[in-house]
C-alpha cells in the first residue's frame, strides 16, 4: 500500500512541478525540460502494464491540456511507456522473472544513464516532430531534441542525486 501511495504523489509532484515551473522556463530561448517523464522510468515493473501505459497516458493527456499542446505529450509519453519494458531487458538484461526486484537506483550508472538517455531522446524527437509536422525543420527539430534532452537529463540526474537515499 506505501508503494501505491508514493506512485500516486509522484505522479501528482511531476505533473503539478511541469505544469506550476517547468512549463514556465525556456531556457535560451527555446529550451523546456520535461521532467515529468521521469515517472516512467521510476515506475515499478511489476506492476499491471495496462495500468502503467493508462496512468503514463493520463499524465502525457494531462500535461497537454495546461501546455496547450493538443495530444503531443500524451503520444510521445505513451510511446516510451510501451516500449520501456524492450529497453530495460536490451540494457539491464533482465527478464519478466525479474522484474518484482529491479530496482533503477540498484543498476550501474552507467546502464541507467544509457537507458533512461534513450527514453528521453526517444520522447522529444516524438514530441518536436510532431509540434514542428514538416520537413523543412527537420534541423530545429534535431537541434530542440538535443538542447532539450541534454536539459531534462542534467535535471533528472540532479534530482535523482538529491532525493534518493544513500545506502
């Protein structure tokens, strides 16, 4: 029941610190981190996978709906959400039979690094191409993906740092 409740106010900090701060911040001009993906990759998984994509679809859903931005959060963070499961056993080598014990903040840093990078370069490609929908930007949608990723990577590590206990 603790775990249950401490999913419920993480979803609750990310979505409301994107919304309330996040949002707010365009760093050089046009850089926003999107923190908020975070919750996918903390999310345990063991836990029921229709579950998981129907809350990390909520919280992409709800996201938009203060962004503004019409159902792209809510794809590019469904996308991830599925596809999540493909990179933990590409990267940490572990299997369904392993899943009650993975624990994120257990692995080497550099196997977290490496997967939590790909999910989130994997999320703003999605999000910048379809907020920019042309060939023409093909450039700034590169360039937004790497500026954004780069942010929203220093911040989750920061945070992770901050907030996690140490042993």
């Amino acid at each position: 029941m603790n775990k249950r409740i401490n999913q419920i106010l993480l979803f609750f900090f990310l979505f409301l610190l994107q919304v309330l701060l996040l949002n707010n911040i365009n760093f050089l001009g046009n850089i926003n981190p999107y923190l908020y993906i975070a919750f996918i990759f903390l999310f345990p998984l063991n836990e029921n996978r229709f579950t998981f994509l129907f809350i990390s679809f909520l919280l992409g859903l709800f996201i938009d709906f203060f962004s503004d931005s019409g159902g792209i959060h809510a794809f590019s963070t469904l996308f991830i959400a599925y596809f999540r499961l493909s990179f933990v056993r590409i990267y940490f080598r572990k299997n369904p039979a392993d899943y009650p014990f993975f624990n994120l903040h257990q692995e080497s840093f550099g196997k977290v690094f490496i997967y939590v990078s790909t999910l989130t370069v994997i999320h703003h490609l999605i999000y910048f191409s379809f907020a920019n929908f042309s060939f023409h930007n093909i450039s700034m949608v590169l360039i937004n993906t790497l500026n954004t990723s780069v942010f929203t990577l220093i911040l989750y590590f920061l945070a992770t740092s901050v907030f996690t206990k140490s042993e």
